[in-house]
C-alpha cells in the first residue's frame, strides 16, 4: 500500500494536476501527471465517482489502483505528482488490464522513462 508521503491530500493539489499536468487517458481511466522541482517521494492521488459503481466497486478500484501505484513507485522520478481518474468501464476491469493501462500512461508521461 501506498504510504501517508506518497498520497496527495490537499485538493488545491488534485486541481494544480489536473489542470497542469500532462494526460493519458484510455478506456479505464485517466492519469494526469504533474513534474515538479520539489526533493520529495512521488504523490498519488486516486478520483473515483459514483458512476463506477456502488461503494464496495469503487473501493476495490481503488485498492486495486493503489497496489499498482505502489508496486510503480521506483520507477516516477523525485517530487512528481499523479492523479488518477477511474472511469466506469474500470468497474469489470481486472488487476491485470488496470496494471496494464497505468503503466502504458506513466511510461508515456513520464520524463525519465522517454
């Protein structure tokens, strides 16, 4: 699991990447990614509404979300932040095809990995 500095908290936070960041989207879900200059861990922050489902689906989205993050931790480079936006088809997905689908969008996004 992710730990308490490695989770975006503040919602000013969530807006500054969703609005700045560089996205990748797909038909699960959205990943925003937000570089920053800051000698910190990398943030993650997770965005799943209702339209997902009920509350135990969206909570298993995002447990499932968060194991993935953590397991793709080395590899986001120093101070960066990313949001992820889980859209409804992410309800049915399974580990593998979410795993699949944040990997392909951190890769694309991220400036270490081009």
């Amino acid at each position: 699991m992710l730990a308490r500095p490695n989770r975006l908290t503040d919602g000013a936070d969530y807006r500054q990447v969703v609005r700045r960041g560089q996205r990748c989207g797909g038909p699960r879900l959205i990943v925003s990614l937000l570089p920053r200059s800051e000698e910190r861990a990398p943030r993650f922050g997770f965005i799943i509404s209702k339209q997902v489902g009920t509350a135990v689906v969206r909570n298993t989205v995002r447990r499932r979300l968060k194991a993935i993050c953590a397991d793709l931790l080395s590899t986001i480079p120093e101070g960066t932040d990313v949001v992820i936006r889980a859209l409804p088809a992410s309800a049915t997905a399974d580990f593998a095809d979410l795993r699949a689908d944040v990997g392909r969008c951190i890769r694309r996004l991220s400036p270490v990995t081009r």
